[in-house]
C-alpha cells in the first residue's frame, strides 16, 4: 500500500479505483463467506453471554425505549444509513483536496481494519441481534429503503456482526477530522459522530454493545498500521534524496493547521 502523497488527474482516478475497488470485494467477500445460520446464531449466543457477564447486555433494553417513538426511530435510521457511506466518502474528498497525507493514511487504515474484519468474519460468523430469537426489531429494513441503495443485500454478509466497522470506520473519520481541522464545529462533529453511530447501530439491532467496541478496536490497530507504513515510507523518502520540503514533512503529525506539502516527486506512477 503506498502512503505517499501525490497529485494529478492520473492520480486522483487512480484513487477513485482503488477506494470503489476496495469497497467492492469487500462486500463481494462478505456476501460469499456467510457462516450458517445456525452457527452465526449459536455465536450471537456466545455474544450476549459474554454481554450478560460484564452486565452490559443492555440492546433490548435500549431498543424497547425507543421503539414507541417514531422520531427517535427515524433519526437512528438516518444517522445509521446517512452517517456512515456519505460521511466517509465527503471525508475522504476533503482530505485528498486538502490533506493528501491524511487522505492515504485514511484510506490505508480503512484497507487494513477491512482486512482483518473480513478474516473475522469468516471465521466466526455471528448473527446480529435483528436476526437473533429473541424479540428485536430490524427499524432500518422495516421502517426505511435508502440502506438497500447505498448497501445492496445482495452484496452484505448478515452474519457479519462482529465487528462493527460501520464504528470503527466512523471512528476513524472522527479522528482524522478531528485533529486535521481547525474547525470547532468540524471537532465537535468529529467527537459526536463515533458516538451516534455507536447508539445507532445497537438501537436499530444491527449490531452488540461488545460489536462496536471490537469495530473501534480493529479500526485503531488499522490506523495505527497505517501511520507505521507512512512513516517508513516517509524514511525511506528522505534516505533516497528526496527533496528537503519533503523531509520537513511528518505525515502523522497531529496539529490541525500543519502543512502536507506536495513532494517534487510526487508525481512519479502510485
């Protein structure tokens, strides 16, 4: 995976493959490696007792408050379908517009944190509570049809409950806004989007409380993969000469209004 900066029409396509690419086989893969039913329901099982265990087998608990809401329903839906792909892909624009180092060290840990949740998903299949015995209610299939728009069914695993990358991802958005923008709307959007989308997948019983913390643990070890390889790449940039704007440049570095020059060598072919 390369993390170097770059820029041009070439590059900005090349991108845009990589990314739908990326998108695609990851839900290719999802829909073609679905455990059975009885084994992803077993594992659900497996799920809430660990949930029941640490006392915080709290989802039909906090689904049941909800329900005789309409508003508080629909604005979990929305948050679920709408905070999620649309807020990624805006992300994602801003910071190859703007931040191109940020840009591949998203995209990268996105790559990574994908990898690993597909290796879990097929190794231990678990049925979401929407599709567990035991009383939940599937709100975004039932009550809404924008998610079957941006997440075709044909192309989603439904035994791939654990972990929440629809978390993990959001986190990561978060972080990278976060310390990119000066913004502090932009920061406060950052710090609440995680948070709502957490709420938002267990309220619509898409996914455990145990669910989003493992997508945000698998998330943070993909960013944290992703800022080593930009940081051996930045070495290895700066030991075959490349020039001193270049060396001066930290790509993990924190600051919001740190600049991500571009490298004369940027252009070189990704």
């Amino acid at each position: 995976i390369d993390s170097r900066p770059r820029r041009g029409i070439r590059h900005l396509a090349t991108q845009v493959v990589l990314v739908v690419a990326a998108a695609i086989a990851y839900f290719g893969v999802r829909g073609l490696t679905e455990g059975s039913q009885t084994t992803a329901v077993g594992n659900g099982n497996r799920v809430l007792d660990l949930e029941r265990s640490l006392g915080i087998d709290l989802e039909q608990t906090f689904q049941g408050a909800i329900l005789d809401h309409d508003t508080i329903v629909t604005a979990v839906n929305w948050i679920y379908i709408w905070g999620h792909w649309p807020v990624i892909g805006l992300t994602l624009a801003w910071l190859y517009r703007s931040r191109r180092a940020s840009f591949l060290l998203l995209r990268n840990a996105m790559f990574i944190s994908g990898a690993i949740g597909l290796v879990i998903f097929i190794s231990f299949p678990v049925a979401p509570p929407r599709l567990m015995p035991s009383g939940f209610v599937d709100t975004v299939t039932e009550l809404s049809t924008s998610y079957h728009v941006l997440q075709p069914p044909a192309l989603v695993n439904k035994f791939a409950a654990v972990p929440s990358l629809h978390v993990g991802w959001n986190l990561l958005v978060g972080v990278l806004i976060f310390t990119r923008s000066c913004s502090k709307v932009a920061k406060l959007f950052a710090l609440a989007g995680p948070a709502l989308m957490a709420f938002a997948v267990v309220l619509t019983a898409n996914h455990y409380i145990l669910d989003a913390i493992a997508g945000s643990v698998v998330a943070l070890a993909g960013l944290s993969a992703a800022g080593v390889l930009a940081r051996r790449n930045h070495r290895r940039a700066s030991i075959g000469g490349t020039p001193n704007i270049d060396r001066c440049r930290v790509v993990t570095d924190l600051r919001c209004n740190h600049p991500e020059p571009e490298s004369v060598a940027s252009d070189r072919a990704a």
